[in-house]
C-alpha cells in the first residue's frame, strides 16, 4: 500500500496494516495473524510492533479500502462468527482511527491451532 491521503492527512504504509493486525489480534479465538511461524517467533522475543504480515491493504477508484488478512484461529471456534467479528473489529478500529470506508475485508483461514 502506498501512502494514504485523507483530507490533508497522510498516513504512511504500515500504520493501517498495524492497526488492522492490532484490532484482529483482539478478537476472542484468533491465534495469530500471517504466518504462524513469524507470529510466534515475535511473540517469543516479545515486544515490538505487531506483525503486518499477512495484511494486505488496497483502495479503490472511491478511496474505500480493501482488506485481506490471513490468520491461523484457536480450535473450538465457530469459524464463520469468528471471520464476522474480526470483520467487524477491523472496519471499526479504521474507522474510529483514520476516518476511512472499508469496502470489504477479506478472511482466511491459514490454520487451526489446538491447545493441549
């Protein structure tokens, strides 16, 4: 993603993806966002920004945005109501912060994390 303009405003690449990462993360049953192994390797060393992997943010011809984000959900989760809540979280969290539309958000599902 490029830089974003919003009246008079811009954002630079990463800040969306990083309040995206941060508003999914917070939904009850997500295990990780991008791929688990660079998930887990930043949540071993421990502090830092959250990881924008696994983030894709696009706009359109009406400047609304597009979301794609690929995550791995914790066992137990009904995954339709989970994908439903992290969409909601997300278009919240960017409207609430930057002030912009989201167009669509995009769920997959990478994997399913079982704990023993």
């Amino acid at each position: 993603m490029s830089d974003l303009n919003i009246e008079g405003m811009t954002i630079a690449p990463g800040v969306v993806e990083t309040i995206i990462s941060l508003a999914a993360r917070d939904v009850e049953g997500v295990a990780s966002i991008g791929p688990a192994t660079t998930s887990g390797l930043m949540d071993l060393i421990g502090g830092g920004r959250p990881s924008t992997q696994g983030i894709e943010v696009t706009t359109d011809e009406n400047d609304e945005l597009h979301v794609s984000i690929r995550m791995d959900v914790k066992s137990g989760n009904v995954l339709p109501d989970l994908a439903a809540n992290v969409r909601r979280a997300v278009v919240d969290a960017i409207a609430t912060q930057v002030g912009v539309k989201v167009a669509a958000v995009d769920i997959y599902i990478d994997g399913i994390q079982f704990e023993y």
